[in-house]
C-alpha cells in the first residue's frame, strides 16, 4: 500500500493520469461530433468534411513548418539561459507569422481553385476556404505557443490546453451544426484550432511579457537552420500523407460516388478513435525508452515489450469491436451508415499491421534515421495510392481498406528486414 501510495504521489503519475482523461474526453468529443455529423450531415456530408481535413492538416503542418518537436527542444535546453530563449523565440515567432501570412493571401485571393480542389466543381464553399485564410495565422501562434510552454516543462499545462481546445472545439461544432449543417461542419473544422490561440496565450502570459520579448534585431537564421532537420521528417508525413488520402478520396467519389466516400471517411474516423490510445502510448512511454537505447539488445528488448504486453491486449479489443460493430454503427452514426460494417474487416487487420509496424517505425525518430524515414514513407504513400485506385476499380469501397492492409503488410514487411538486427 505504501508503494500504491508513492507511485500515486509521483508527477509522472499525475502527468500520465491527467493525459489518459485528456485522450478519453478527446475520444468522446470525437464520437458526439460524428453522431452529429450523422444526423445532420449524412454519407455525402461526412465525403466532404474528410476532404477539408485531410488538406487542413497538410495546411496546418507547411503554416508551422513542422517545427513542433524542435522548438520543445530547443526551448527546454535554452530555458535558463534568457538571451538565446529570446532569440530562439523571436527568430521562430517571425517565422511562422510570415509563412502563415503568405499561406493565408494564397488561400483567400484564389478560393475558387482551391474550392474545387478540395470539394469538386459541384460545390461552392469558397467562404469556407476564406474562413481557413483568416484563421491559419492564428492557429500558427497557437500551436508555437503550445510548443513553448511544453519546452519549458509545463505538461500540465499543455494537458490542459489540449483539453479547452477540444471542449471548445465540441461547442463550436454542435453550434455550426446544428445551424447550417455541412456548411457548419466544414466551417467548424477551421474555425475551431484557431480558437485555441486565446487558451494558449492565456497560459504563455503567464510566464512571458510577450510583446516585449518578441524583437526583431534578435532574429537569427541559424535558428531556423539547427530546426529544419527536425521538421523534414514532420512535414513528409503531414503533408504528403493527408493529401494523398485527399486524392484517394476524389478517386472515391469519381468511381464509386460521394456515398460510399463518406463510408469510407466514416471507417477512418471510427479507427482514429482507438488508434488514439496505441498513439499515445508509443509517444509517452516506447519512443523515449528507443531513444535511450544504446545497442541492439536493448532496442530489441523495448520492441517485444511492446509486441507481448500491447499487441495483444489491442487485438483481442479489437475482436470484440469486430463483433459489435452494427450496435457500434446503430450507436455513434444511423441506420443509413449500416453498409459500414462491410469495411470493418480489413479495416481491423490493417490496423493490426500498421501498429506491429508503429514500434518499429519510432526508432526512425529515436535515431533521428531522417533518409530512411523519408524514403519508406513515401513508398508507403505510392503503394497505397496505386493500389487503392486498382482495387476500388475492380472492388468498390472494399478496395480502398484491402489496399490500406496491403500497404500496411508490405510496410511491415520492409521494416522487419530493415530493422532484423535489432528485432531477432
């Protein structure tokens, strides 16, 4: 009892505890938000808010120029020597505003090309790109913000942020969908990062007199230079990944209809959901212990304390969504997302494959193995894209998680050979 006791006591425990309830309530905005879409929105609805998604996220990503992970550092070693905190600061704050502000200009004066980039010639919503014009300088900040206060130790807080974030976020959904359905949806997605802007200076105020740290003499290029090793593997996957799921889903709705995209979309956001979990715990527990490991046998001792202790216990909750999965649709969408359970298959088993190879893959980011990561991500993405196309061809809807598996076995297969010394 007297170790329950100081385990409980520990900031690790408080810290990790305060995550779960942060990723639990994230789920559960998830899944009010997708009952709302269901209802209000439908299939064809739900085709166009995961096309906005998929290149809001590319967007975010290139407006923060993937520099997330680098400022943490970069903050957290120069903490306590105030004038290179000052000049890390300035350097990356003026960036990232020129970037947004260029970024936002593009997006503003040419909404009608990206209007039918992202949704098709059969919709208007440019006012939706627009809004994204006016709101991307602000989520930049945010996200630098958010940034800072995780490099200066301050977890809790960033725990906290993320938690406003999404509960603000769920009350600006309900609101804009309710009231003007997908046009709210879509609104709701790029208005809803940039409300996190006031969380996030609410707390960086607490700890800087803002305007004042910020000058410009202070801008230094070696900053940005020392980051952009740093960002190269971020951006890869964050902005070519979602675009290529973009393109897929055009591909979707040209072959097989805008319907049967929006089950699709409706399969992605049910996995998201669970994937949460694997996400987290890779990232707080399993990449730092890679990162610390000196040799091969220590490597290989954290890989299959992942594949013995995670692996199955996320299969066998898997299994019992398999078999829930029409109360599971009845339950989170409607009736009229039914033909979904056809998809949960291979959806599942790909799942099971892209997590094997999600331990493996965080030893490209433990090692800082920048060329490997670039290259097998994007073999990934091309095998995945071509694929998809055949099989939803020949196959429907179907097509597109078989080729998601398929893609997802041959990554596997790539890195166990890549990584054989480390595993066996």
């Amino acid at each position: 009892m007297e170790l329950i006791k100081k385990i409980i006591q520990t900031n690790l425990f408080k810290i990790t505890s305060l995550n779960s309830v942060s990723v639990l309530i994230k789920i559960g905005i998830g899944l009010v938000t997708s009952k709302l879409l269901a209802v209000f929105v439908g299939p064809s609805g739900m085709a166009l808010v995961g096309n906005l998604r998929n290149f809001s996220t590319s967007l975010e990503s290139i407006s923060t120029l993937g520099f997330q992970n680098g400022i943490v550092k970069y903050i957290a070693e120069s903490k306590d020597d105030k004038q290179q905190l000052q000049k890390t600061i300035s350097t990356v704050f003026i960036s990232l505003l020129v970037v947004a502000f260029f970024l936002s200009g593009m997006l503003y004066f040419f909404a009608a090309f990206w209007n039918q980039q992202i949704f098709g010639a059969h919709f208007e919503y440019e006012i939706v790109i627009k809004a994204m014009a006016l709101a991307l300088p602000w989520f930049a900040i945010a996200v630098f913000f958010l940034s800072v206060i995780n490099g200066l130790g301050k977890f809790a807080a960033v725990i906290w942020i993320n938690i406003l974030g999404n509960c603000i976020g769920l009350i600006v959904s309900i609101s804009m969908i309710v009231q003007y359905k997908t046009l709210g949806a879509l609104l709701s997605i790029v208005i809803s990062p940039a409300l996190l802007f006031f969380v996030t200076y609410y707390f960086i105020a607490r700890e800087f007199h803002f305007s004042k740290l910020i000058q410009y003499k202070l801008y230094d290029f070696q900053v940005i230079i020392n980051l952009s090793s740093y960002s190269l593997m971020a951006l890869v996957s964050s902005v070519f990944g979602p675009l290529v799921y973009l393109a897929i889903r055009k591909n979707v709705i040209f072959v097989v209809g805008i319907e049967q995209a929006g089950f699709w979309e409706t399969m992605t956001r049910i996995s998201t959901y669970y994937m949460l979990f694997i996400s987290t715990i890779l990232t707080v527990y399993f990449l730092p212990k890679l990162a610390l490991a000196k040799d091969n046998l220590e490597t290989k001792k954290v890989f299959w304390s992942f594949y013995k202790n995670i692996l199955p216990l996320f299969i066998i909750g898997l299994i019992l969504i398999y078999f829930s999965r029409t109360i599971l649709i009845k339950l989170l969408f409607t009736k009229e997302f039914l033909p979904v359970t056809s998809l949960f298959f291979w959806q599942l088993f790909g799942d099971v494959l892209k997590v094997a190879s999600l331990i493996l893959g965080c030893q490209f980011y433990a090692k800082k193995m920048t060329v490997a990561f670039i290259f097998s991500e994007l073999t990934s993405l091309g095998v995945l894209y071509f694929s998809s196309i055949f099989l939803i061809e020949y196959l429907g809807i179907r097509g597109i998680v078989m080729a998601q598996a398929l893609d997802n076995f041959i990554y596997l297969l790539v890195l166990v050979l890549y990584f054989r010394k480390s595993l066996f």
